[in-house]
C-alpha cells in the first residue's frame, strides 16, 4: 500500500560553556565557619537520602543514563531493511480500527533509527478487517521481501494473517492482541487474559456489588460478575443507560439530566455500586456518555481496550468528559509514565520527544502517507514503536534480512529502556512478551505538556497508575 524510507541524518548535539568566575577576597576564619557549614549541611542530606533509600523496597540500580537520546544509536543493519506494518483502515466499531491511530507510533521507531544511522522501510497494508484481507496483506508484503511484520491491528480476523505469515516464515509482532496457542513465529505484547483478570479484581476490590456491561467482549473467566447487562450491536444506548441508572439507584434529576418523559422507577433494595465495560472502545465510550448524561456517578471500570485512543476520540466526539470515576487497567504504556523518575520514564520521555520532534517536520507522513505525522501526533503509541525497535534489533543482530534469521535471533531478545524501547520490558523468549505488570489506571483531563497541541479533546485523556500502584 505505502513505503516510507528515509536517510539517516546525524543529530545536532547541543554545547555547554562555561566561564571561570574571579574569587573574592576572604578571611581565613570566615573560610573556616564557612566550609565548616556545608560539611554539616552535606553529612545531614546524606544521612537523610540514606533514610529514604533504607525505607524503599525498590531497587536503586538503574542501566539507564539520566538522559535518553532521542536517536537510537549504535545498531548496523542491512541496506533495504523493510519492515511490514498491517493496520485496519475505517472507524466506528468495526474490528480492529481501534488501533489504527496508536499505530502511528511505528512512524516514530523508524524516524528514531534513521537519526542514529539505521536506514529502515515501513511498508503498510490494510487487512480491511477480514480474515482474507489480513491474508492479502501478509502476502503483499512478502512479495516486497519485509523482515517481519508487525500487526497493529486486534480481533478473530488477524486468524488469516498469522496462518499466511507462518507459511511464509515471517515473524509477526502483535503489539495489541494475543496469539492463538499453537501460532508459529508470533509473538505478543498485549496483556495475557490471567493478567487482566487479576488487575480488574485489584480495580474490583471495593466493590461490593458490580454490574457488568457486555457490548460485546466478554470478561476474563477469573473475574465472575454474576450480574450482566448485555448491549448486542445496533442497541439503543439512552436505553441501555436508563437500565443501569436504576439498577445503580443513581438520581437522574441531579444536575439538570433529562429523565425522560416516565416516573422514576422504584429504588432497588441492593444496586449495584460499579459498573464494568467491556467491548469495542468505541462502544466503551458511547456507554460512557450515556452513563454520564443519566447522572450514574458510580466507578465505572473499563477493560483494557479503552486505553486505545478511540476510546478518547469518540468520547470527546459524543460530548462526554474525562470523569475521576473512569478506571482501567495497563501496563506502563502511556504517557503518565514519564511522570516516574526511573529507566521507564526516561525511555517514555524519549519517544514522546521523538513525537514531538518529528511534528514538527511537515515532510514526515503518516504510515498510509495520506497526511502529515503531526496529523497522527497525539495518538501514535509506544507499542507499535516499540513493535518496530523489537523486529530492527533481530535484524541487526541477524546480520541479515533474511526473515528466518530474524524470527530465530528475535526469539532470543530481551529488551529494555537502554535497547531503545518506550514501554514495559519485553521477553522475546516467550510468545507472550510483556513483562510489565498490569496496574489500576485512572483518568484525568490534565494536560501533561508532552505532545504537540492539538485541538481536539480527546488528547486530553490520560491514563495514570493510582497511588497504591506506584
């Protein structure tokens, strides 16, 4: 469909000076107090540093510098490196297209390499959301010779690409689904179904009678709602909402809410006191907005996919507002990362200098080169970049472009902050990859300053771990 190269051009190093400064004329004795009293001073921070370490369970050694190039450096590579990117093209809640704007974080890897000196091609494809297309894809970008492919995309469709990667002996990355037991060189960095199920039980722990909205995606089988409220495609959603609104004994006058033109129902003996979401993000956000304009101010608890930014873009669309009820679960994938003062928050910090960065080149595209990269800024995810840096390592370390060489060199990659990476550690010795651990996630609107501005509202939506997580 597109490829997209460039060549590598060497960073402009900043330049510090410095200038010696005239010494003043002291007393020997004033020296003396003077000195004296930064020896005090340095012996009580020292002695209270050492308090805060001795009161931190967390280990203080730390691989990466205090600073964290843009450039991804130091990695040789074969010339006409090219890497595959299937994503699903469209909106709305069809299968797949909720990733089809993170996706454009792969952008961000390719132009990071190019800075350091690794010339790489990103060729993309539309799978259009079926399992043929998804075949169609993986056999376009075998016939343009790709070292492996990453799959931005999620849902039963990807069946017809991995089977036709697995034929071709090309090894897939899957940054936001799982594989299928028994798939043949695929690898996952999307959280396993254990892993979701024991951070929503963590989401879950005061509650004491949950309801669950089922738009289509069931939940973990570990995690047993007992009451369930399903909402099939196509239902109406403001009827959806007066349902949960009762069995939640919320007060739908409050506020100004318009409830209708029938009497209120009488109040249930035991509502439910959160409410679970799961589905399309899309599907996620409308419930959202309707939940919200039937005043329902109970938690409410979303599965992992409303960390895609479809989830904020319809929510935004739809007139809905970042509430502080709004919670999910994720590894550290986001842009609240950056907010922690170790290797993950400088790794994170990077990436989004990178985006920040490469807005600002109006000659840098999309991945379907329809539009600028700035167009794509706010949404471009650390997952598909880090997708990208993943297969790019294997080829170096390969030495070849040869796909086999690469899936058995990928095979054998852990990879953290110092190797370039934006999110959690990923574990290439597994098919499962993510090493992070999923944490209770809460909305906010506040704006971190970290990506270009934009003038939609969804980029205002950002998911940060709650103080018990941290």
């Amino acid at each position: 469909m597109s490829a997209h190269s460039l060549t590598a051009h060497p960073p402009v190093e900043p330049q510090n000076s410095t200038g010696p400064g005239r010494p003043s004329r002291w007393s020997r004795k004033r020296i003396i107090i003077l000195v004296g009293a930064f020896v005090l001073v340095c012996a009580v921070a020292i002695v209270s540093v050492s308090a805060v370490l001795r009161g931190n369970s967390k280990p203080v050694a730390d691989p990466v510098a205090a600073t964290v190039p843009v450039a991804i450096s130091g990695l040789s590579i074969p010339d006409k490196t090219s890497i595959g990117v299937i994503l699903t093209l469209g909106t709305g809640a069809t299968e797949g297209t909720e990733w089809n704007q993170a996706a454009q974080g792969a952008r961000v890897a390719q132009h990071r390499l190019a800075l350091g000196g690794a010339t790489v091609t990103l060729v993309t494809e539309n799978d259009r959301g079926t399992v043929e297309g998804a075949r169609a894809a993986v056999e376009k970008l075998a016939e343009q010779n790709v070292s492996g492919i990453v799959v931005a995309s999620s849902g039963p469709h990807l069946s017809g690409a991995l089977d036709a990667a697995a034929e071709a002996g090309i090894p897939v990355v899957l940054p936001y689904d799982t594989t299928p037991d028994g798939t043949d060189g695929a690898w996952s960095m999307a959280p396993t179904d254990a892993s979701v199920a024991t951070a929503l039980t963590d989401a879950l722990a005061t509650a004491q009678n949950p309801l669950h909205v089922n738009a289509g995606a069931g939940l973990p089988v570990a995690v047993d709602i007992p009451d369930m409220v399903p909402f099939p495609a196509g239902a109406d959603v403001a009827a959806l909402a007066t349902v949960v609104a009762r069995m939640t004994d919320s007060d739908t006058s409050a506020g100004g809410a318009y409830v209708g033109d029938t009497e209120p129902d009488a109040r249930v003996e035991q509502p439910n006191d959160t409410v679970v979401v799961s589905g399309h993000p899309a599907l996620q956000a409308a419930i959202v907005c309707a939940l919200q304009a039937k005043n329902v101010s109970v938690p409410i608890v979303l599965t992992p996919e409303a960390t895609s930014p479809t989830f904020a873009t319809v929510l935004a669309a739809q007139g809905g507002s970042v509430g502080t009820n709004l919670v999910t679960v994720g590894a550290a994938w986001g842009d609240s990362t950056t907010l922690g003062q170790d290797a993950g928050g400088r790794g994170m910090s990077s990436f989004l200098a990178g985006v920040r960065l490469f807005a600002g080149d109006p000659k840098i595209s999309n991945l379907t080169d329809d539009d600028t990269f700035a167009s794509v800024a706010a949404s471009a995810d650390s997952r598909s970049h880090d997708a990208v840096i993943s297969l790019v390592r294997a080829v170096a370390d390969a030495g070849s472009t040869d796909p086999a060489r690469v899936e058995a060199e990928l095979a054998t990659l852990k990879l953290g902050s110092s190797d370039g990476i934006a999110g959690p550690g990923l574990n290439f010795t597994s098919d499962t990859v993510l090493t992070g651990k999923l944490t209770v996630q809460h909305a906010t609107a506040q704006d971190l300053g970290l990506r270009p501005s934009v003038a939609e509202a969804a980029a205002r939506l950002v998911w940060f771990a709650g103080p018990t997580d941290r």
